[in-house]
C-alpha cells in the first residue's frame, strides 16, 4: 500500500525544551527487547492550520525518536464520517487501519471541545474496528492520552479517550498529558516552549516507551480470550494444559 496520509516531521532531532542531560535515551533499559524499534502511531483530532493537538504530537513523535522509536502520524484531512462511504470503502480509512495495524502503540491527542474530545478525534476511533479481516487494529497495543484546551486545565478529554481506549481493547498507560492555554505554549515556529506541560509530555513518552517494550513478548496473550477461542473453534486442550488442569482439580 502507498501511504499518501503520514505527515512529515520538520527538525525531528531538535529539541529545544528539553534538557537532555535529565532524559534517559534508553528508557526501557532491563524492561525488553528494543530491537526492532517500537511502532508508534500518532492521531491528533483537529485540522486548524495552526493545529495545537497536532504540534503536541509533533512534538511527542520527537521524543519518541529521541527515545529510539519509529513513528508515523496520521493526517485525518481527507477522511470521511464512519457509514458515509458504503462497506468504509475509502483510501483514507484504509490507509487508518494499515497504520493502526502496524503499530505496537499509539499516541490520541484531542482538543477539548464544549467539553469533549473533537468529532475529527472520534472519526478516526470509530474507523478503528474491533476486528477487521481477521486482524485486531487496536487490541494488546499499548495508548497514551493527551489533550489541549483554549482555557484553564481540564481533564475532561484524556477522560474519554481512556474510555475509548478500554473499548479498543488498549492498554492505556497511567500517565497522560494535559496543556491548558495551548496558544499561549507554542512559538512562531511552532514549537512548544519549556514549560511544566513540556515536561510532562517528556514523562508519557518515557513511560509509554516502557510499557511498550514491557508488554511486548507478552501483548498476544494478555488478550487470548475463552470466547473468541471458542468461536474460531479453537481448543486449547494440548496435554501441558490438561495435565496442569487435571493437578489442580
């Protein structure tokens, strides 16, 4: 598949807010394999210009390289409403499900909007199927959550997307971030000033970096379930497990 909806990241090795000698360049040290670099995908929920869920996603993509990782972000500008297009027959929402396929984590970053994550946000979850051609796009992958607001801070949307990222049968890490006054955190350029919210962005990216490389060699069976076992007709009954069963009955 050719992917026309990845953006490019400018001055990916540059980094001015943050303080390289506090940041550890391999935070999952001890915690796992690293090799091959952890797949990070990145959607952010508004198409502004100007967009500040998008440059914190920029900037977390940084980071993520920083910290050795392979990252794409997803440029939802094309993509249609879910059931507008018949059987989401559209290039933009499969070029969506191969990215989300491909990850191992993924970054949601929202505005938050009269209260709530964005419609743009919500589009691309609801592209997301539980199940599709026999793949899971989501499940055993691991999420943070972020959010920018025009106003005070407010947890209102990393809120929700915990809830959509339980839906999705994610991981999602305990951290999160939340910028308030986001025009307010960012130069000309583009670019998010030092500040305690840069900081904390920092802190999500590590620790979700370590809960990826964590849960690695072990995503897979966290999320083997009876009931779809049961469905594909798939018996487990090998003679290790009937033994193991038989010694505790």
């Amino acid at each position: 598949m050719t992917f026309n909806r990845l953006r490019s990241l400018n001055d990916p090795d540059h980094l001015p807010a943050l303080k390289p000698e506090y940041a550890h360049r391999t935070p999952a040290l001890g915690l796992g394999d690293f090799d091959p670099p952890p797949r990070i995908l990145l959607l952010y929920g508004s198409l502004r210009e100007r967009s500040y869920s998008r440059l914190v996603v920029e900037e977390a993509a940084r980071l993520l390289q920083f910290f050795g990782c392979e990252t794409r972000i997803f440029d939802p500008s094309d993509l249609p409403l879910p059931d507008q297009v018949e059987d989401d027959d559209h290039p933009a929402v499969a070029e969506l499900r191969a990215h989300s396929i491909w990850s191992e984590g993924q970054v949601w970053c929202s505005p938050e909007r009269h209260g709530q994550i964005t419609g743009i946000m919500k589009t691309q979850i609801d592209h997301l199927p539980l199940a599709y051609k026999g793949m899971r796009p989501t499940q055993g992958r691991t999420l943070a959550v972020m959010q920018v607001s025009a106003g005070s801070q407010s947890f209102n949307s990393v809120n929700t997307l915990r809830v959509l990222g339980r839906w999705m049968r994610m991981f999602t890490i305990p951290n999160q971030s939340s910028v308030a006054k986001a025009f307010t955190e960012f130069d000309d350029d583009g670019r998010m000033k030092p500040s305690s919210y840069y900081d904390r962005i920092v802190d999500v990216v590590e620790e979700l970096v370590r809960f990826t490389v964590l849960m690695r060699p072990h995503a897979e069976q966290l999320v083997d379930r009876y009931s779809e076992r049961k469905d594909r007709n798939e018996p487990v009954d090998t003679p290790v497990e009937h033994a193991a069963l038989s010694n505790h009955q």
